[in-house]
C-alpha cells in the first residue's frame, strides 16, 4: 500500500506488512537510537497487526488486510519552548477521537443520499450518523468502528497515539454485535489513503491549535469541537468505573480537563469521569 496524500500529511511515514503492534513500533522508534529521525506527528500503520491491544486492556485484532492499525507520535512543545501543560495531555486522545470522527464522517458522506433512497425504498435503516463516543469510539449509527488508545513514552516527553479502523470487515469478522466496518456501511471498498490522510490533517489542525492557544481546550477550540460531535451529550448512559463500581446517568457535559460530567439519575448530583467504559442506554 502507498498511501501518497497520508505520507505528505505526515512528518515520518512507515507501513509495515505486519506489525505486533504499530504503538510499540513507534514507541521503539520514539525512544531508540534513530529517535531523531521521528519527529512530532510521525505516523506507523499497518493492515496486519498480530497483537493490538485497546483501551482497559482489552485486545484488539482484525482479518489481515480489512483494518488500518494507525499510530502517530506527538512530541508537544509550546511555541515558547515549554512543554505542554499536563492538563492538557488528557485532552490528546479526546482529540484523536475527534479527528477520526471527521475522517470517517468525510468518508461516508457521499453515500448518506443514496443510503436515504434504499431505506425509502426497502425500509432499511437509511440514516448515517457519525459521531463520537466519549472519550474517543467513533460510531456510525450506533455501531464502532474505531477506537482509540493512546500511551505516554516512557521518558514522559511525549505520547503515542494508536487508532484501529475497520474498512472491510464482513458479518463474519466482526469482533462484537456492537461494531461494524465501513464497507458494511457504504457497500463499497473505502480508501484507506483518503481516510488516513484526512485524519492525520484534521489531527494536525486541532493539534496545532491546542499548542498555540498554551494547551487551552477552551481558547484552542477543541472543547467546543470534541462536545459537538460527541454523541454521548444528552443521553442515558452507563459508566463502569473503577473498583466495580457503576454510574447510571445523563451524560450532561464535557468539562475543561476533558472529563464528562454525568448527572447522577439517583440524587440528581452531577459527577465529572476521567476514566470509565461508557455504554449508551436505550432506555
């Protein structure tokens, strides 16, 4: 694969045919003795990663060639050479979950009017939503088709952002009934360069204006972007947190440390999470 547009939008490109996974590619690269040659926003993919892992140590694996595994390295610095405030590194994977959730909304746009004729026509489910599970699963319609997982390098000067995509999985290959591709979506074989390049631009963007508003969310934009495409705002949700703990509630708010504010459904008291799995109730 050659992936031209993605390999200009980035500062170090590599594909790799196989990869255990592309984070601890990068990492190693990151860290090791050609570090120099890896600058801020170097990217590492493959189609054939053997051993990814996701968020709450899950795994996370895909038939060879029907999912893109992205990693990108962020060294941030302020334009004043002081490194990012830590407050704001929270905010990266919220950010790369908001860049994706662009990507694939540019990807399936062009066939949201003919997903419209079928549902009139058949009465299948014709509307195409994209949006952002908090902190970062991207969904359509309801369904993930990306998650995100982002892990500091180990001297702390940095981060590694992976995002796993599924572009052709079928029926057969999804890894839960929850989750689906987006040639399950559009019934067409999408472009894996269009749709890597258009998430490394949109990163970069929202990126660069974190940087230049001092890692501000707020001045920089990125709160108000991340809340109007996340899809958990304004619905019922469940949170499990840690220790076993759960919270049943309206999610209300994505506060200036990046966490959701979930309004409690049994006391009415309103609780920010900084880490937790959420699922969207339906009733």
């Amino acid at each position: 694969m050659d992936f031209p547009r993605s390999r200009v939008a980035a500062a170090a490109f590599e594909f790799l045919d196989e990869a255990p996974s592309t984070n601890d590619e990068l990492v190693a690269r990151a860290v090791g003795p050609d570090a120099a040659s890896w600058p801020d926003l170097s990217v590492v993919v493959t189609d054939n990663q053997t051993m990814g892992r996701g968020r709450l140590g899950r795994t996370w694996l895909a038939p060879t060639g029907k999912a893109l595994a992205i990693s990108l390295l962020v060294r941030p610095g302020l334009e004043n050479g002081d490194p990012l405030p830590p407050a704001a590194i929270g905010w990266l994977p919220l950010l790369a979950g908001a860049a994706m959730t662009r990507a694939v909304s540019t990807s399936v746009a062009p066939f949201v009017d003919r997903l419209a004729a079928r549902a009139a026509e058949d009465g299948s489910p014709g509307e195409v939503v994209v949006d952002l599970k908090w902190p970062n699963d991207v969904l359509i319609s309801g369904y993930k088709v990306c998650g995100v997982l982002a892990e500091l390098l180990p001297d702390g000067a940095g981060a590694v952002i992976g995002a796993g995509v599924n572009l052709t999985l079928d029926e057969h290959d999804l890894p839960t009934l929850a989750s689906t591709s987006l040639l399950l979506v559009t019934g067409e074989r999408p472009d894996a360069d269009a749709i890597l390049a258009d998430y490394l631009e949109a990163f970069s963007e929202l990126y660069r204006a974190l940087l230049g508003a001092g890692g501000d969310a707020d001045a920089s934009g990125l709160r108000a972007e991340v809340s109007a495409l996340c899809g958990s705002l304004g619905r019922r949700v469940r949170v499990e947190l840690p220790g076993d703990r759960q919270l049943i509630g309206v999610a209300r708010s994505i506060d200036a440390d990046g966490r959701l504010v979930v309004e409690n459904l049994e006391n009415g008291e309103l609780q920010a999470v900084a880490a937790g799995d959420v699922t969207h109730l339906r009733y």
